[in-house]
C-alpha cells in the first residue's frame, strides 16, 4: 500500500465513528436519568442497517443485557440496566460490524432531580382548564409556518385549519388563568402533528419526542412547566397510546411486522367499547374494537407486542419527568389492548407513587367508566392503576336534568341529577373522578343548554361543588358558543377573542365584551377562586337530599366547614324550609350566602332565587 493510500487508510479509521454515526436517525428515548425507580431502560435504534451491527456499552454502573435486531434491518432494541452506582454523564454506545467498531452514539445519562419521583398530581381541591392551543392565543408569529411541515398555512377563516395559536401564547396568559381560579391545564396534545390537514388539534402525533415547532420548542414547553408552577397552575399532558398519525416516521419502515396493527388492510374501530367487560362479547368483536384504527389517518399502534409497549410507556415517563408534570389525560384509554394500559397506568404509577392520571372512556353507563378505576373489583378479575376517570354519565345527566322542564318526580328533571349520583357506589373513589359540562369534543355547555345563562350558571356551580375533580373548557367564562354549527369541533375550539393581534374583541381585558360576557367571567372568578379556598372539596363528605317540589339540596362537609347548595329549577323563588336537613345541620344557626354575601337565620325558611343554584356557607 502506498504512503499517500495508508494516510487516507487511517485518517478514514478515524473519521469514520462520525460519519456512521450520522446514519443513525433516531435513538429513543433521547436521554435518560439516573436514580429512576425502575432500573431497566430499552433503547430503540433506528439508522440504516444498524440491525447488522453488534452494540456494545463500557459505562461504569450500566450494563447492556441484550439487544434485538427488528424485523427491519433498520432497527435495533437495546436492554439497558442501570445501576444505583452509575452517575450522571455521557454514555457512549459503541456498534460492531466483522470485528470492528463502526458506529458510536453519546447518549446523555441525566442527573434526577430531588424527590422528583414525589410529583404531586392533580387532585379534588383542583379545578382544571382545558385549552386546545392552536386556539388559545398567539404568542410567537415567527412560528405560525414552520418550513417542512406538511400542512404549512394559517387560515383562520377555516374552522379546520390551523390559526396559530402556542405555547407562548399560554405562557403569556397564565396569570388570567389563574386569577379566574383555576389551578391546573390541561392542554391538547402538544407533540409534532406533521400530517396533510387538521393537524391543529394533536391527536395524530408524528414524533413522540418532539414538540411541534408550529407550537414552540422543547425549551418553551419547559418554560410553561416552569412558569406555570409559579402561577400556583399545575400541567396535565395529553398523551396518546392507543394511535398515531399516517405521516409517523416510522410507518415507511416498521421496526416489527406487528409493530401497528392491520399494517397491511385498512380496518377501523367498531366503538364498541363494552367489549371491555362484556363477559359474552366475541373475540372477533374484541379484536375490531380495540386493534382497529380509530380513523383511516389514525393507525393503531399494537400494545401486545412488547417493544411497541416499552416505547409508549418509557416515552409517558419521559415527558413527566422532563416537564415535572403533575399529571396525564390519556385519550381513547379503552381502545388499547386492556392488559397494556394496565401495564402503562401501573408502570407510571409505580415511578411517581403521588402522581394522577385520568382516562377517557367516553360511556353513559357508570358500570362501564368505574370498570378501569384503581381499586375497583371487577368480575373478571381486573385490575388497574388508573386513579381517575371522566365522569360523562354525570356530564349528560347534568344537561338532560336542566334541560328537562316536566318536574321533579319520577326520575324527570333535576331528579336525573340525584339519581346518577345514586351511582356512585360503583366506582371505588368517587372523589376522584373527573367532572365536565363539556369538552373539546362536544357542544359547548352553554350551547347545550340553550344559551341560557340562568342554566349555565346552575351547571357551572354544580360542577365546582359536587365530588370530584372539574374541568372547564376555556372560553366558558365568556360564554362562547356554536349553537350555529351544532356538534363542528372546529367551531367548538373557536378563538379565544383577544389571542391574537387586533382582535375586536379580547377577553383578557374585557374590550369588546358584552355586559353579559362580563357579568359571567366576573361571577365565573368569583366562584373558582371562592372554591380554591375551600378545602371542603378536597377531602369532604357529600350528603344529598331526595329532590322536591323542582328543588335539589345537597351538602359538602368537612371537620372545619359545612357548605348547602340549593338548585332550585322553578321559574320562581322557593321558600326552603330547612328542617328536613337536621340531620346534617346539627347546631349549625346560621348561613353565608357566598355570592351576595347576605347573612341569614336557618332558624326559619329561607328564600332562594328562580332558576338558580344557590351557596351558603353555614355556621
């Protein structure tokens, strides 16, 4: 070999690390920390023919246990264990191919911080804004076209497009939502959505490590953690494991041939969501419920195959512990495989033991939402580590009740309201259930009830008093509304008027209000940050009495304080003669009314107001 030949010889050696090393796309989770309870970690490796190498770890206090070469030759799995005595740094991944090093990787090991694993979760003394970000507010424009992204415009005139909103945009705003009372967000989907159209609203996730850039970066989704804590606003993820976008990164080159289910055949979802616990549903029925799309841009990822498991479990974990969040809304939570969300609620819950995750399972049947809530016993012998779940049997009992003008007798009117919480005695913790008048997926609350403020109001106090844990959707304060275009999602997460620039109206500062709007957010305040100071509703009792002559009183009580509602539905005030309620009111002389401040003697009738729900402190 010449002299010039065996200098380029070496000088390749040398330089070849790095130029192999950019062949590798992609290694998830893309750090990791020391400290963690679990002490296994699965890498997934995905670069050309990386499958074709050997990997090896020299890292004190880490050890590669074993690796599995995918389906595709693109992909690698690696079983890492790390030790108690590893410490934090760069841990160098080393790939074989005939006896040679020719791949190397640097992948970050972290330093966990302090007591990280005590996060602190959402809980009954919360009251949870739900917000869809691209609707919220316009913080940065810079991002609003992101150069690459599939769907690259902003169209605010098409209630389907995308309209610009970020995260920036939240941050700017935290101290509205928090001086309106609440105490914690739950926001849409925030990961890249890199998909053709509707890509706004997040649930067709393209990465589950990136933050779409059309919202921010990483940094800005830290500093909303960050900011939000300080605002006393604890942040809820929407996470997705049941399915994921068409334009996945992946889905050109599956790592396994099951990987996603019906890879190969378009085969969508029946809803059937009973199957769960039907103890005669059929095994085809099963299957088609919970391992088929649930739309033809949504695949479904498969839960049954143990590397498709680990990589949705460890990627949860990751954003928790990277945003110190406090909580998850996992969507769709009963279209997975029902033994792997088990094993996802219960792998989460085991590394944050303090931590809270709700799931939907969108059902009118008490039987059917209580079956997934920890500490449940079921039939059929399941068991889960979901703490909470959403309460809509409540949600459409709520509404019907209010809407229902034929009395109170016989299971009509306000009776439906007494009678499902009659339910309760299905789930294992009712105070831990999450309560709505609506959501990002239905009519607005105040278009459910006919744009009647009198009803609205009703709902609203109804949610903030009774047990549970509320959400509210942004906008409720102001009475947004799409009675014009009944069940439109886009048209159910509108703008929030003020989030942009020269906006005609802005709700942050009341401009262009309506004296009705201001009446509702100014009562809207009123109550959430009346009911933050309560610790009633963290930890107290509920007692309900039989509805009457159109008439619901119930009770929250606690050692410290006891609060009576009075949902009076009549067109007329009632006179309420409040010696039927001895029983709860003891000594108890007299009650504080928490809206007009009266003061009155619960020694003789009391008066409440037509179509209202009244609250008085008593004392």
């Amino acid at each position: 070999m010449s002299k010039i030949k065996s200098i380029a010889f070496v000088i390749l050696n040398l330089l070849l690390p790095f130029y192999v090393c950019a062949q590798i796309e992609h290694v998830e989770p893309p750090n990791w920390w020391i400290g963690m309870k679990s002490y296994q970690l699965q890498l997934m490796i995905h670069g050309k023919n990386v499958g074709e190498t050997t990997p090896s770890i020299n890292y004190l206090g880490v050890m590669l246990e074993k690796f599995t070469t995918g389906d595709s030759k693109n992909y690698l799995f690696l079983d890492v264990v790390i030790s108690t005595n590893a410490k934090p740094g760069s841990m160098i991944i080393s790939f074989g191919k005939n006896g040679k090093m020719v791949y190397t990787h640097s992948y970050p090991l972290l330093q966990r911080d302090k007591d990280a694993d005590l996060l602190k979760g959402f809980n009954a003394s919360d009251v949870v804004c739900l917000i869809v970000p691209d609707r919220f507010a316009n913080g940065d424009y810079t991002n609003d076209v992101v150069k690459g992204m599939r769907e690259n415009k902003i169209d605010r005139a098409f209630d389907g497009g995308r309209h610009g909103g970020d995260i920036r945009g939240i941050i700017n705003h935290l101290d509205y939502i928090s001086q309106l009372g609440y105490t914690a967000i739950w926001s849409t989907p925030l990961l890249e959505n890199d998909m053709q159209k509707y890509s706004y609203h997040g649930y067709s996730i393209t990465n589950h490590y990136k933050v779409d850039p059309r919202f921010g970066t990483l940094d800005d989704y830290k500093e909303l953690a960050v900011k939000a804590r300080q605002n006393g606003l604890k942040i809820i993820i929407d996470d997705v494991i049941n399915h994921t976008g068409s334009n996945y990164w992946w889905m050109n080159d599956l790592p396994f041939k099951n990987w996603i289910n019906y890879p190969d055949s378009l085969v969508i979802t029946s809803h059937r969501r009973t199957v769960n616990q039907d103890k005669y549903a059929s095994e085809y029925d099963k299957k088609i419920m919970t391992e088929g799309w649930f739309d033809t841009h949504m695949p479904d990822m498969n839960g049954k195959n143990n590397f498709m498991a680990n990589y949705l479990i460890q990627s949860s974990i990751w954003w928790v512990e990277t945003l110190h969040a406090q909580g998850i809304r996992q969507d769709t939570y009963c279209y997975s495989d029902k033994i792997f969300s088990k094993n996802w609620s219960c792998a989460i819950m085991n590394e944050y033991p303090e931590f809270n995750i709700v799931g939907e399972e969108w059902s009118l049947n008490p039987l059917i939402t209580s079956y997934w809530q920890q500490g449940k016993i079921n039939n059929d012998g399941y068991k889960s580590c979901l703490k909470t779940v959403m309460d809509f049997p409540l949600q459409s009992a709520l509404i019907s009740s209010l809407l229902d003008t034929s009395g109170s007798e016989y299971g009509r009117g306000i009776t439906k309201l007494y009678e499902a919480l009659a339910n309760d005695f299905a789930y294992s913790n009712p105070n831990n259930i999450l309560v709505m008048g609506d959501n990002h997926d239905m009519d607005r609350i105040y278009t459910q009830l006919h744009k009647d403020v009198a009803l609205t109001k009703m709902a609203i106090t109804y949610l903030l008093t009774v047990r549970g844990i509320p959400q509210l959707f942004y906008g409720t304060e102001i009475l947004m509304d799409n009675s014009s275009h009944l069940s439109n999602h886009g048209i159910i997460r509108s703008d929030f008027p003020g989030g942009w620039n020269n906006d005609a109206a802005d709700a942050f500062t009341g401009k262009g209000l309506t004296s009705e709007q201001l009446d509702m957010q100014k009562w809207f305040a009123q109550i959430l940050n009346w009911r933050k100071n309560n610790s009633v509703f963290a930890d107290g009792e509920l007692l309900h009495f039989a509805p009457f002559d159109n008439v619901y009183v119930y009770f929250r009580y606690n050692k410290e304080k006891m609060v009576m509602v009075v949902m009076n539905k009549n067109t007329k005030p009632m006179n309420i003669d409040l010696k039927r309620f001895e029983e709860i009111m003891g000594a108890k002389t007299s009650a504080r009314n928490i809206f007009t401040k009266a003061k009155l003697s619960i020694q003789n009738p009391i008066q409440v107001e037509a179509k209202s729900a009244s609250v008085f402190e008593l004392e």
